[in-house]
C-alpha cells in the first residue's frame, strides 16, 4: 500500500502516546531500550578486553574483543535482517 506523499510527514509528539497506532510500537522500542541499557551490555562491552585477560584465556585481549563485537553485529544483522524479510514478504514496497 502506498501512500501519497503529502500523507506522510511529522506527527505531534502527544499522538505517540495517545495514539494507539503510535502507541504501541513506541512503547516496545523504549522498552527495549531500557532492557538493554538495565541488563549491563554496554559495561561487559566496555570491560570486554580486561574480563578475557583476568580470565586467562590465551587470545590476545584485542583479537577476542574485535570477536565478540563480530558477533554482536552479525546477531544483529540477522535479527533485523529476519524482520525486514519478514515486513517485506507481508507489505508491498
């Protein structure tokens, strides 16, 4: 479905919470924000060099942090990847 080009455009910041069509989605990405920011990613990301040495793994503490930060954008990737295949075999673009 596609819409005219005039019907697209800013929508005033009340309608995203009065709004149920705003609403809703609005609601599960500052959730997610906030699970993600509560569950202390950002700080094993921070300390991720120092917690492979202490650990006494014998992978250079650069190479494992360069590893798990691969792995964190191909999770990513594949899980935003997953819904855009998901949003695209449902909606014509």
């Amino acid at each position: 479905m596609r819409f005219p080009q005039e019907s697209i455009g800013l929508i005033p910041l009340t309608s995203l919470v009065s709004d149920p069509v705003y609403a809703k989605p609005f609601l599960v990405v500052m959730l997610l924000m906030f699970l993600q920011q509560f569950c202390g990613v950002n700080v094993v990301t921070f300390y991720i060099q120092t917690i492979f040495s202490d650990a006494g793994s014998e992978i250079d503490p650069g190479l494992s942090a360069t590893i798990v930060s691969l792995t964190q954008a191909a999770g990513t990737v594949l899980v935003y990847g997953g819904f855009f295949v998901v949003y695209c075999r449902f909606k014509k673009i």
